[in-house]
C-alpha cells in the first residue's frame, strides 16, 4: 500500500472531464475559489495547466484570485511533482492537508460537499519543522529511513512553502 502527496489539490479531486478538462481553466478556478471559501488557508496557490492562479481569502470572507505573471508562475510550474512511497517510508500520515498561510484553528476539516471533509489540516511550516526534526534524528542514527528519500520529501516540502501551494497526502 503506498501513499500519494502532491502539491496540486486537483490531483485529489476526483475526476471530472469538465473540471479537469477545461482548457480556460476556469472551471478549476471556480472549484478553488469555492475551496479557498472554507478558510482553511489566507493565500494559497494552485497550478492549473500551465499557469498559477493564486486565492486569497480576506477576513470578511470574500475570495479574490489572479493568474500569477510567467515570470512568477515559472519556477513553480518548473518544480512541481506528484510522488507515490511505500507508507512506511512517508513520515506524514496520510489524508494530511498542509496548508500555507493557515487561517484555521481547527484540526479537521469539516466540509461534507468537499473530497476533503475529514482531512486533517496543519499548517505547512509544522510539516517542515517535522521532516527537519526527522531528517536530525535520522543523521544522528535515532531514525530508521532512505536518506535519499528524506531529502527528496523535504526539498519537496520546503519547495510548497516557499511557493505557497498546499500539500495534500492520500
């Protein structure tokens, strides 16, 4: 049994030709913006295609989004991945949803018309924080795990904060 993480929430979403198919992209901004809705996340970002939109969410609720510039959205687009691992070699657990800019005091997301209602939800930062821990006690011989792929996991972890995109692992 193996478990898949990426940066892209569509990934997660379960397949519809009219969602993921849409060359505009607009049908997948609409879902975003309904997802940025459950404040879950103050800004985040999502690559659709070959571009990046990016959402924020104001206090008052009101969800705003922009295309980001090429120049803005290229070393996003450049770096992304989606990656399986065996559950045993993953130190997160899975149905986790890191989030940058977490505006949410709750630790589950509750959202039943969502594919993510019961995710648990963290902020992106403890994940670093965690892998990092990790990645210490591994190099001090105090945690058994593929260094190659702890350094992949966090090089990956570290690239969605930087870039504000949300991980997801299922």
């Amino acid at each position: 049994m193996g478990t898949s993480y990426s940066p892209r929430i569509l990934d997660h979403v379960e397949w519809d030709a009219a969602l993921h198919d849409d060359p505009t992209g607009a049908a997948a901004v609409a879902w975003l913006r309904g997802f940025a809705a459950l404040g879950l996340s103050r800004r985040f970002r999502e690559a659709i295609g070959d571009r990046v939109a990016e959402f924020t969410r104001a206090q008052d609720g009101e969800v705003t989004w922009r295309w980001l510039t090429d120049d803005e959205a290229a070393p996003i687009l450049a770096g992304m991945f989606s990656e399986d691992t065996w559950d045993d070699g993953w130190p997160l657990d899975d149905g986790d949803m890191f989030l940058p800019n977490c505006a949410t005091d709750s630790d589950e997301v509750e959202a039943p018309d969502s594919p993510f209602d019961g995710y648990l939800c963290q902020p992106l930062d403890l994940a670093v924080a965690h892998l990092e821990k990790r990645f210490g006690e591994m190099e001090q011989g105090n945690y058994d795990a593929d260094p190659e792929l702890m350094t992949m996991m966090l090089e990956q972890v570290r690239f969605c904060q930087r870039h504000q995109l949300i991980l997801i692992i299922s």
